[in-house]
C-alpha cells in the first residue's frame, strides 16, 4: 500500500522502523497538455485535456510550450517571428478580457487612463452581424492592425495583445487544438457583445469545458482521436475518426 509518500509492502504491519523505505515518486500532469505532432515532416502541434477543471489560464499556460517545439512556419520556415507582419492583418477578433488588457496597454503606451467603452470606440471596429456584435481591432488601410509599427513591423503592445494574436502559430496542427482555440475565442467574443449591448458585465467563462460542444470535449480528452485540420495551412485532410 502508499500511505505518506512512502511504499509500504503489502501484508506488513503499519511500522516502518528498520525497514528499507522507498519513496514514491509523484508525477504531475498539467490540466492541458501539449505535445509535438508533425505532418509530412513538418512539426507542429496538438494537445489534450486530462481535466474536467481545466481553464483557459491552463490553456495559455500550455501554449507557451510550443515555442520550445521545432516548429515548421509557413510563413518563416527559419523559425522566427520576429518582424514578421502575416498575422497581424485582416479580421483580428476581440474578447470581454482583451479590452481590459488593451486598456492597460494603451494606458503604458500614451499616458491616456482610459475606460473601456473607450477602447472600443477609439480602437476598434463594431458591426451587427444579425444577432451578434463583431468587435475587432480598427486597422489601416492595408489591412493590418493599428498597433503594428510600420517599418519593423513590430507589435507596440505585445504584452497586451489579444487573445487571438497570442494563441496563434503558423505551424500544422490539429483539429482539436485549433477547435478549441476558436471555442475559446468565440465565447470571450460573445461576452464582449453582451457588454457592448447592455452596458453589464457577464462573468467570464473560466473552464474550457463549458465553452466546448460535448463532441470537441470528447476529442479534447482522448475519448476520440483527433484529426488533422483542413483548415491548417500546412495540413492535409487525414481519416477522421
């Protein structure tokens, strides 16, 4: 039997004076765990849930991991990012906690304290999009984001950016990693409408499994194999499951 962190052997009396202890090692798994995954030999990523009480702060802190991979990049095979300014344009979607960051950004960045309607009127984009609110980062006339300095095409709010923009690798990866990343999204989207419309702030959804259908949450967890995304930019369609 285990008792205290210790391996006691079965069939033995609970003293352990004078006896040989071992100890038991204990392992930690992370509630979100990522992993390399590689399609005709380019690397990526995948990941898996391994609990129920698994949040979108696990979520993040998982990501940060993949930067460790050896990451094939479509847009920079050599690896890195730095000054390059392809995701940084076109529809760049905001969340109810990307404001609030923002707002702090744009507080370090020009000494403004602004509030957050605020931010959203001066920084980004709102349409009615029949029922819903689409609120995205303003950008310039090319298409790219506000905050992106031209020239070096480097982000002036970094530690600020969005959710969107911190989730997001041009590497192969699968289906259930970019399934959840745009469940994640999504539900922060949605929150950011409610907001706007109503001028109330909803609670946050915390855990990634209120924010998933129940067939991407059996995926996430291994009760069935993911598939590869035909949505990648450098994945081809494998047999689903």
């Amino acid at each position: 039997m285990i008792k205290h962190g210790l391996a006691i052997p079965a069939g033995e009396g609970s003293s352990i004076s004078n006896r040989e202890e071992a100890t038991v090692e204990t392992v930690t798994v992370e509630p979100v765990v990522v992993r390399p995954w590689y399609v005709n030999g380019k690397g990526g990523y995948d990941l898996v849930v391994t609990s129920p009480e698994a949040t979108v702060k696990d979520y993040l802190r998982a990501l940060e991991k993949v930067e460790s991979f050896k990451l094939y990049k479509v847009f920079r095979p050599e690896g890195d990012c730095r000054g390059c300014p392809h995701c940084c344009r076109d529809r760049l979607p905001l969340t109810l906690a990307d404001v609030f960051l923002l707002r702090e950004g744009i507080k370090n960045l020009t000494g403004r304290d602004i509030s957050v309607r605020e931010v959203i009127t001066g920084y980004c984009r709102v349409r009615k999009l029949g029922p819903v609110w689409d609120i995205t980062l303003k950008t310039d006339a090319e298409g790219y984001c506000i905050f992106l300095t031209p020239g070096n095409n480097l982000c002036r709010l970094y530690p600020y950016r969005p959710l969107v923009c911190r989730t997001y690798y041009c590497c192969p990866a699968t289906y259930r990693s970019l399934a959840l990343r745009s469940a994640i999204v999504n539900r922060g989207q949605d929150e950011l409408g409610f907001y706007w419309e109503r001028r109330k702030l909803k609670s946050p959804a915390s855990y990634l499994r209120d924010m998933c259908s129940p067939s991407l949450w059996e995926v996430l967890t291994g009760r069935k194999v993911s598939c590869v995304s035909p949505s990648s930019p450098m994945t081809e369609r494998r047999k689903s499951w």
